[in-house]
C-alpha cells in the first residue's frame, strides 16, 4: 500500500497540502486567533481592517491572509513584493474601484513588504487611506525600520510568535495521517519526533519540508517507521539530541556561564555552539549572558552589561542563524572582561541586613517635605544637596543610626573598580 501512495506524487509540496482550508485547522497564535482575539473578532466583520503581520517563517502569515479573505469574501489578490512594483499596486488599485462600488472588497496580500522600496510602499497609501483595498502585509522585519512611517500609521501591527512545541506536533500528526491514510502505516517514536520538532525552531514549513524528505527516504529504503538515522540525512546535519526542559538544557547553560565566569574563551564558545546547534532558544542564552554581565563582571568592566544588553535585542531583532553570530560577539567580549562579583555580594549583605533590623526609620534629613506639616516635621531639614558642596564634600550619614557603621560594598579592586576605590577613598577623605 505504501508503494501505491506515492505512485502518482503530488505535485503540491507538503506544506502547501497540509494548508489549512478553515479557520478552525488553524494551529498555534492563540493570543490572536483564540476567542475574543483580535483576528477572531475581526474576521466577522464585512470589511477587514489593513494591517502587517509581522513573525518568523512558517509561523501561518500567508495562512491567516488566505482564511481571512476567505471568511470575508472578499476578492483575494496575492503578491509578492518581490517580483511586484507600482505598476502592479496601480492596476489593483484601478480593479479595485469597481470592486468597492459593488461592495465587494479587494484584500491585497504583500508578501515580504519590507522588499518595497519607498516609493513603491507610497503607491500604496492612498489606496490604503481611501479604503479602496485592504491591505494586509506580511514581513519577517521589523516594520518600525524596514515600513515608511506614513504607511505604518495607517496599519495596525500584529506580531506573530514561533510555532509552540505542542502547534508542532499537531501540524506532524496531520502530516503522518496525511500520508499514510490509516493508522500507523507510517509510524515515528517519542524520540524522533522531538528532535525534528525541536530543529525546525518554530518554523512549521521548515519542519513539513524535513519531514518529506524523510518520508521519502523511508519509501526507498521500504520501511514504513521513521527513524532518527532517515531523519539525519533528511536534515544533513548531525543531530544533537537536546531537551530544551531537561538536564542536558541546564548542564550545558550551567557550562556556558562557569566558562566564561572563568574567563576561557574557547570553552565558551564550545557550549554556545552545543546549545544552539542543538536548537536553544537564542533568547534564553542572550538572557543570561545579560545576567552573568552584571552578576559576574559588575563594576569591574561596567560596558559589560551595555553590551550584553544590546545582545539581548539585536538577537531579538535578527533571529537565528545570524543571531550566533551576536552571541559568539558577547561571548567572547564577557570572557575576556574581569571579573567582579562585589556588587552581588554586597546586594546580599543588604538584604541580610534589612531582614535582620527590620524597617528602620529614614534619617529625617533624606526625607521628602511637600508638604507643610512634614517641613514641621523636620522632613529634609539640614539636607545638603552634594553638588553645592565643595569637592561634593558632605558631613551628614545616609543609613539610618544603627547600621551608619556596616559597609556592604568593598570593590575589589579589578578593572574600573580600581578607579572606585580611589573615588571612595577621596570622598571619605574629604568627610573626615
């Protein structure tokens, strides 16, 4: 039976027969698609509002458009920025009008908007803003860098999020019945089935693609289970088994971040490489790349955290694989930076400190007075503002009375601390 399936391949790849043909088949983007969500509420409407869909490949863009025209059965135009230019958008722009009169709405689908050019996405205002056509864009770009402003206030943005594990597997189930057309005639184990959700990184098309090849694999060689060898050549890469909530997960982000606290480099980059390779969330190690700058590095290089924290949304915006890249930038740049961690000691004596004496009162001299009867007080009496004092010379005490002798930050001296110690220094100098 196997053989009788694929006699006649189907000419459409997987992914386009998979396509749901009802809003209802649609998988994933609950938080716009879910009851009471904003492309569920507006898909009821006569006319749909223009706006940009902005998400990752294989996240449903085209998807949402097709069912959208279709629930609101409108005349449907696809095109792809692309190949279109002005003249393209003038002649629907032109369709259209004829289209409006009979109220028959004309929804245009402008794959990869950010390819326009601004002159070609100023073609489209008028028709925008005249209602003439419905525009819905889709982009992986950011539009606030790649949509001209006098285009973007006239849409509204929606952000499409990676597919959910579990939106995956409901898509690679359809896939197996699709195919098979009864119960385990093709069959793939727990395993498998992870490893090619995981490396498909959200993306739904990437993931019906690999399975296809797979699927085709399995045929030639006349097995009818899927298994991670066919898998392997289906995505001619080595596979690295990775549970993204398991111990593998926190083990090799547990040696990433003791690498590069130890200042190696190459073991770093080496850790970095396993997790994403292996299909880690990008954003999960530019976050704690984020948190080893502070805790780890401190004031002992304070551009550490700037950097980190720049990481942070540049990976965010770029997305892998360039996202690597921006990590192995950081990577390296946090291993080669010393090291201080005085600033999360010194958080944790304070903290022992206010659990240990309670809310002790604030010295009258560093409360707020906006009102009369706090100046009466004495609110903020004898308070000297440090810049109008010489050599920012002040005589008066910050902590409350009991605890005016406890220190809780002592720099160690590395890196710009050095330069702290000798402003403490001074300062306590210039008090005495």
């Amino acid at each position: 039976m196997q053989e009788e399936l694929f006699d006649k391949p189907n000419p459409l790849p997987l992914a386009a027969c998979l396509r749901p043909k009802n809003w209802e088949e649609f998988v994933g983007q609950k938080d716009l698609v879910g009851p009471g969500e904003i492309l569920n509420e507006v898909r009821q409407n006569i006319r749909l509002p223009s706006f940009i869909l902005w998400g990752p490949p294989g996240c449903g863009k085209t998807t949402l458009a097709r069912l959208l025209a279709k629930e609101v059965c409108a005349n449907y135009i696809e095109l792809s920025a692309i190949h279109a230019g002005v003249g393209d958008i003038k002649k629907i722009g032109q369709n259209a009008k004829n289209y409006t009169q009979s109220e028959k709405p004309t929804l245009l689908f402008l794959d990869e908007i950010h390819r326009f050019n601004k002159a070609q996405q100023d073609s489209l205002l008028s028709l925008v803003e005249e209602g003439i056509i419905t525009l819905i864009g889709a982009t992986t770009e950011n539009p606030s860098f790649s949509v001209i402003s006098p285009l973007l206030s006239r849409l509204k943005v929606l952000v499409l999020k990676p597919l959910l594990d579990n939106d995956l597997k409901i898509i690679l189930h359809r896939a197996l019945s699709f195919y098979a057309k009864e119960k385990n005639l093709f069959s793939i184990d727990e395993k498998t089935e992870n490893i090619l959700i995981q490396s498909s990184n959200g993306d739904a098309r990437k993931m019906l693609n690999t399975l296809e090849i797979a699927l085709g694999l399995a045929l030639i060689e006349k097995k009818s289970h899927l298994t991670l060898e066919l898998l392997t050549k289906a995505l001619q890469t080595k596979i690295i088994p990775h549970d993204r909530n398991g111990e593998n997960h926190y083990d090799l982000i547990s040696a990433l971040i003791k690498s590069l606290r130890g200042s190696d480099p190459n073991a770093g980059l080496y850790y970095l490489a396993r997790l994403l390779e292996a299909g880690e969330d990008p954003l999960f190690v530019a976050r704690r790349l984020v948190i080893l700058a502070s805790e780890d590095i401190g004031n002992a290089n304070p551009k550490a955290l700037e950097l980190a924290t720049a990481s942070l949304e540049a990976v965010n915006r770029i997305g892998m694989p360039e996202a690597a890249i921006i990590l192995a930038h950081v990577t390296t740049y946090l291993a080669g930076c010393p090291k201080s961690n005085a600033s999360t000691i010194a958080y944790d004596k304070a903290v022992e400190a206010v659990r240990l004496h309670g809310s002790l009162p604030v010295p009258l001299h560093l409360r707020n007075a906006p009102t009369k009867l706090m100046k009466e007080l004495g609110y903020g009496k004898g308070y000297k503002y440090a810049h109008d004092q010489p050599y920012l010379k002040v005589s008066h005490d910050y902590l409350p009375k009991s605890i005016q002798n406890i220190s809780f930050y002592e720099p160690k001296g590395i890196g710009y601390e050095k330069e702290m110690i000798k402003w403490f220094d001074w300062i306590k100098k210039k008090k005495e």
